[in-house]
C-alpha cells in the first residue's frame, strides 16, 4: 500500500491554508471507494459537490449513498477547518449538486481526537476479537447525533445479522448490483494506480497471507467475488458484530438530511478509531430497499429496515461495531489526493 493512490494517506496535513481542508476531507469514508465529489476552493470559503458521474449505479438507485459519502467528507473538512485555525459557516445545499458551501473566517485553532484520528480510521471487514460493549460506550457514541439525526443500536443483533446476510445474498443475485459493485473492484496494482478508487484485495480483511496469496492469483471472476463477499458476511463479519448501529433521519429521501446524517456517520466512525474500536459499514439492506422501490418490487428489506428504527425516524445507513482483533482491518484503501479533485476558485 504504498505509491501515489496512498500517499493522501501520508500527506494530509502537507498543505496549508483551505487545500488542507480538502486534503483531510478525501480521507472520509465514502460508498464503495468512489469518491463522488469535487471541491472548489477559494481564499476565505470552500464549495463541495456531487460528481454524479461517479455513482455506484444500481447500487445507489436514488444517490442516497453518495450523498451520505459527502456528509463524511464535509465532517472531515469541518474538523480540518477548526484544526487549522478557521471559523466555518456552512450553508447546505446552495443549489442541487452543490453539496456544501463552507465559509471561513479565522478563529481558534482547535485540534481534538477526533481530528487526530482522520488518518487512522479505515473500514474494517475483519472478524472482530470477542467481547461486549459497554452500555456507557454506546450511550456515548448515540450522544455524538445533533439535532434532527439519531443514532441507534439495534435490540436484536442475531435478527440483524441474518437479515444482513439475506440483503447480501439478493445484492448478487440482482445482475445490475452485482455488476456494479465488480466494477468498482480493483484487482491489479497498475488499476489501483489508475484509478486510485474502488474496493481493492487489501481491504477484503483477509489475513496478510491470504492477501499476499490471492494478489498473486490471477483476478477474481464476478460469481467468486460474490460468493467470498457472502459467505465473509455470514462466517465472518455477523459471527463477530458484538453492535449494530443505524444512523436514522426523519426522512432519508432528502439531500440535506443525508449530508447531516453523513456527518454523523463519520464522527461516529472517528470516534470508535480514536476510543479503539471497530467499524464496518454495512447498507446492504438499504441498497436492497431502495432497489425495491426503484424496480416496484416486494418491499421485503423496505418493511425489514423501517422495523430497525423508531417510528417517525428512517434508517439512512447502516455499521456493525466492535474489537478489533489485529491489523487485517485497518488496511488503506486508495485515494485521488486534494489536487485531483480540487481546483481553484477562478477570478
Ligand atoms: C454511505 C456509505 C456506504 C457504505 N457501504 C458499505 C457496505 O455496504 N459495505 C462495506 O464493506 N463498506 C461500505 N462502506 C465503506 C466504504 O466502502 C469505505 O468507506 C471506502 O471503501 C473507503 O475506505 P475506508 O473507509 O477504509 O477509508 C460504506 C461507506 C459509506 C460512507
């Protein structure tokens, strides 16, 4: 993992001035690796948008996905903004497609752990190590949630799990998702350096020789990618989820209400990296249930997700929390550094 679609990893706090910002804002989680934003960048504000052109496809019918990926990017770019001495006022939504507007004027300089932890949280699809959380811990986390988002833990993780594992299965035996989701698996070392996104074999949460092994083997066909990535939700990541949390709003159709909850998603994540533990996404169920909508088909995970949350909340993405059991986990994922996705306010 090493070379130029890691080295925003390295580089993050390299820049000075808004660039920094945007360079601490590509570190965040995002749908499947795909970065689906560009970022303008002017002396005294910072304009995030969409780059629809980077959708996940069937996976993301209603691009509620990407959005959340923006959310996480902005919580970035906020927490490098308060490092790096600035005030921000963020306006959301300005115009359809244009994600944020983030104003900055000086201010304190404030670096807490949250913002320390940007370069070490990584999506972690490793079997967790044993152990229960404590209630303290999720009363903590739940409290990271502002006004007009929530953060809730699942009552029935057993339930949970086995509806995770059914929503994988029907992810690969949809063609279109299934495809979509091949598409943005990166097998080879010179199409991570082009692309610098996408899933890649280190990040699967194999062990280090299993990874080394399978790099040497020729790519994974679409079935056997498939087949791993539902037998590792089954044997792996469900048999060892000690929590689930669900990040709802009260309506998850709505861009601003996504950019928010995206927000929370990644403070949420930020925060178990700086306390020591574990998170997995995993919106499988959510990308089953907008799929049923898109294609009019039973609302089998529609019905199934909306009995997750409390009434008047919709659950806007999904994660699995624990220990982390070693290194597997916390592999990089590649990155397209600031300079590709940002340019210049002009004039
Ligand atoms: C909205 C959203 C949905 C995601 N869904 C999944 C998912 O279903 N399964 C999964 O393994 N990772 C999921 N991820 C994690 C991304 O794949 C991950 O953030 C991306 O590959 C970058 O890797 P990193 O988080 O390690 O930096 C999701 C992330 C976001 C923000």
């Amino acid at each position: 993992m090493k070379g130029p679609a890691y080295s925003a990893w390295q580089d993050w706090q390299v820049e000075r001035g808004p660039a920094a910002l945007v360079a601490a804002a590509v570190l965040a989680a995002n749908p499947h690796n795909s970065q689906a934003w560009t970022f303008q960048v002017g002396d005294d504000a910072i304009d995030v948008f969409a780059d629809l052109s980077r959708s996940t496809g069937a996976l993301d019918p209603f691009h509620r996905e990407l959005y959340v990926g923006l959310g996480c990017a902005l919580e970035n770019l906020l927490l490098a903004a308060y490092a790096n001495g600035y005030a921000p006022t963020v306006t959301l939504l300005p115009a359809p497609g244009h994600a944020a507007h983030v104003a900055l004027a000086p201010g304190p300089t404030e670096r807490g752990p949250l913002y320390e932890a940007i370069p070490h949280r990584h999506t972690d699809r490793s079997a967790f190590a044993p152990g229960p959380l404590p209630a303290a811990t999720l009363t903590e986390m739940a409290a990271l949630a502002e006004p007009g988002t929530r953060l809730v833990w699942a009552a029935d993780t057993a339930h949970v799990g086995r509806l995770m594992v059914d929503a994988a299965r029907a992810v690969t035996r949809d063609e279109a998702q299934s495809r979509d989701s091949y598409r943005l698996f990166r097998s080879s070392r010179s199409d991570i350096r082009r692309h610098k996104d996408g899933l890649t074999l280190d990040v699967m949460g194999m062990p280090a020789l299993t990874t080394a092994v399978a790099k040497l083997l020729p790519a994974t066909s679409r079935s056997r990618a498939d087949a791993f990535w539902v037998k590792n939700t089954e044997t792996v990541q469900t048999r060892t989820a000690a929590a689930y949390g669900f990040v709802a709003v009260p309506d998850a159709g709505d861009d601003r209400a996504r950019i928010t909850g995206g927000r929370l998603l990644q403070r949420v994540h930020l925060w178990a990296t700086a306390n020591g533990l574990a998170l997995g996404h995993m919106n499988q169920l959510t990308e089953r249930a907008d799929r049923e909508r898109e294609l009019g088909l039973e609302p089998v995970f529609t019905t199934a997700t909306q009995q997750l949350v409390p009434d008047g909340w919709e659950l806007l993405a999904a994660f699995r929390l624990g220990y982390p059991s070693g290194a597997n986990g916390r592999r990089l994922s590649p990155r397209r550094p600031a300079a590709e996705v940002a340019q210049p306010v002009s004039g």
